[in-house]
C-alpha cells in the first residue's frame, strides 16, 4: 500500500468554503479512479506548537499499489485539484509538502 501524504500552508486569504471545496474534490477522485482504499482530509490538531512549520491543513490517500498512485498524479481531475492547491498555497508549490509511504 503506498500512503499518499500532503500538507499545505494555505494563503490567509483562502477562506475555509475554498478549502474544503478542494478537499472534497480530492474526495470525489475515489469513485472515480480504482485503488484508492480511503481519502481522509482535515487541519492539523498536534498540540506540539511551533513543529508544523505552517502547514495547517492536509490530507491522506491509501493506494493499493504505486500503480494506483501513479494513475492518480496522472489523472485529468487530479491535474486541476493540484493547480487549485498550489494556487491556493503561501509561495505556490514551495507550501506544499508531498510524502509517498510504502506500508503493509
């Protein structure tokens, strides 16, 4: 299983109706694209103050294999979420973090 991780340092001025229309985009990619085992979206609740380096919000995707992943970064719908997130993000692309886990 590849665990698909993203965390963002939205613009102050990206509201939360913005947020959560492209997380539940980022959602809706599920019945859409085989392999895809859970979606799970939400803001950073870690009482450890200071170590999420600005990134407030985030979400996860479990991929049955690196395949699924794969077709997932090449997807149309996928294409047009992350221009959304990247637009949305302090300094574009540079607020965004990805990490990919393979776990079992």
């Amino acid at each position: 299983m590849i665990r698909h991780a993203v965390f963002i340092r939205f613009r102050p001025s990206v509201t939360d109706h913005e947020i959560a229309d492209m997380f539940d985009a980022i959602g809706a990619l599920r019945a859409q694209l085989p392999g895809i085992r859970a979606v799970d979206v939400g803001p950073n609740v870690s009482p450890e103050v200071g170590m999420d380096k600005g990134f407030s919000r985030g979400f996860i995707i479990d991929f049955d294999t690196a395949a699924d992943r794969d077709a997932y970064l090449e997807h149309p719908d996928h294409q047009t979420i992350a221009a959304r997130l990247v637009a949305a993000a302090i300094d574009g692309a540079d607020g965004i973090l990805v990490f990919d886990m393979e776990t079992t």
